[in-house]
C-alpha cells in the first residue's frame, strides 16, 4: 500500500483461488482492502450498509437463488452506488454485452488483463472528497 493514499475497502465475490489472488494483490497496489463474504451471505453483508467502495464480482461466484436474477442486478438494487467489475473467463467488453450489463456493471475484464482497471479504480472508487469532519464525526462511528 502507498502510504499518504487513501484507502477503501472492496468486496471479492471470486470463489477461484488462482483468480482471487490476482485480484489480491491488484487491491494492494491501489490501497484497497479486500473482503470476502460467503456466498450464501452476499445479500446480509450488502444489506448492511458496511462501507465499500467497489466489488469484484466473478462471473462463476456461485450464489443459491441466483437462478433467475443475476448476482450483478440483486448487488445493483441493493447498493446502486458501488462500481461492479465483473471477471469473466471469455473477455469482451461491457459495450458488447447487451444494455443490461452496462447498466449494473462499471467493467468487465479477465484476470489476466486486471491492471486495464487501473484508470478506473481512481475515476470510480478514489473520486470523491469528503471533509475531515464529515468522515471522523462521532456520530457516524459504530
């Protein structure tokens, strides 16, 4: 991590060991902080407001229920703020995917070709400025 940087966490929905240490050490070096949740719990852990500033979505993150909506659209209705990008094993950009993805996602790549998110992590993630007192007030701590 780059000290004097922000930091953030993001939530990893990869259940690939190899693909989600990739991601692992992306994280690193944009100062972020992964977390992971099981896949049964993705919608508690959503649902309860923790602060996030991304998600890194697989598109095998196996999920029960998940036959007839999409992870990405539930993630979408439930915290419409957070940038999604979702790997995929066959690359094709968001543009190529249909409306519906680019509506939930903010881009689709393949482990391989993370650092393409490089630009990205800044536009959609480390793009807002809050004031000290805003972020530290104790009102807002848990």
């Amino acid at each position: 991590m780059t000290t004097g940087k922000p930091i953030c966490k993001v939530l990893v929905l990869d259940e690939q060991p190899e693909e989600a240490e990739k991601v692992k050490q992306f994280c690193k070096k944009h100062n972020l902080v992964p977390t992971k949740a099981h896949s049964q719990h993705v919608v508690d852990v959503l649902s309860s407001k923790i602060f996030l500033g991304a998600i890194f979505l697989s598109e095998e993150f196996d999920r029960a229920g998940s036959e007839t909506v999409s992870l990405g659209e539930v993630i979408h209705a439930l915290r419409p703020e957070l940038p999604i990008f979702l790997r995929s094993s066959h690359v094709s950009s968001i543009e190529e995917s249909g409306d519906d993805m680019q509506h939930f996602y903010a881009a689709k790549y393949h482990a391989d070709s993370i650092d393409l998110l490089n630009p990205l992590i800044d536009r959609y993630i480390f793009s807002m400025n809050y004031p000290d007192p805003l972020v530290t007030s104790p009102l807002l701590q848990i």
